[in-house]
C-alpha cells in the first residue's frame, strides 16, 4: 500500500510539466505565426504607401505642368 500513493504522486507533477510544454509550445506557434502575419502585413503596408506616393507625385506634377500651360498661354 505504500508503494502506490508515491508512484501516483510521482505520475501527477509530470502530467501538469507535459500540459505546460505543450501549451508553452502553442502559444511559441501563435506568437510566430501573429509575427509572420504582421511582418507580411507590414511590408504590404509600405508597398501600398510608396505606390500612393508615386502616384501623388504624378498627380502633382501633371497639375503642375497644366498651370504652366495655362500660364503661358495667357501671356
């Protein structure tokens, strides 16, 4: 009778260990995975604020050219 309650107490502390590696390792996974996702979502950001830049750019100076044409065709 003695034999059996440390055997089963030796059995408990390993399960909680085993749960607490597999839930540190689901949530290593989601941190990775959330980092991967905004990095992507990051880099499309910038892609998509560097292509609006350009896009003003050629906004602005075709603006720009018609205010010189206008002007130098009312002198």
């Amino acid at each position: 009778m003695d034999s059996n309650p440390p055997d089963s107490l030796s059995d408990k502390p390993s399960a909680p260990d085993s749960s607490n590696a597999d839930v540190s390792a689901a949530v290593e996974d989601l941190l990775n995975t959330l980092s991967n996702k905004f990095a992507s979502v990051s880099s499309e950001i910038f892609a998509k604020m560097d292509e609006m830049s350009r896009r003003l750019e050629k906004l602005e100076a075709a603006l720009q050219e018609g205010k010189d044409k206008e002007a130098s065709s009312k002198s």
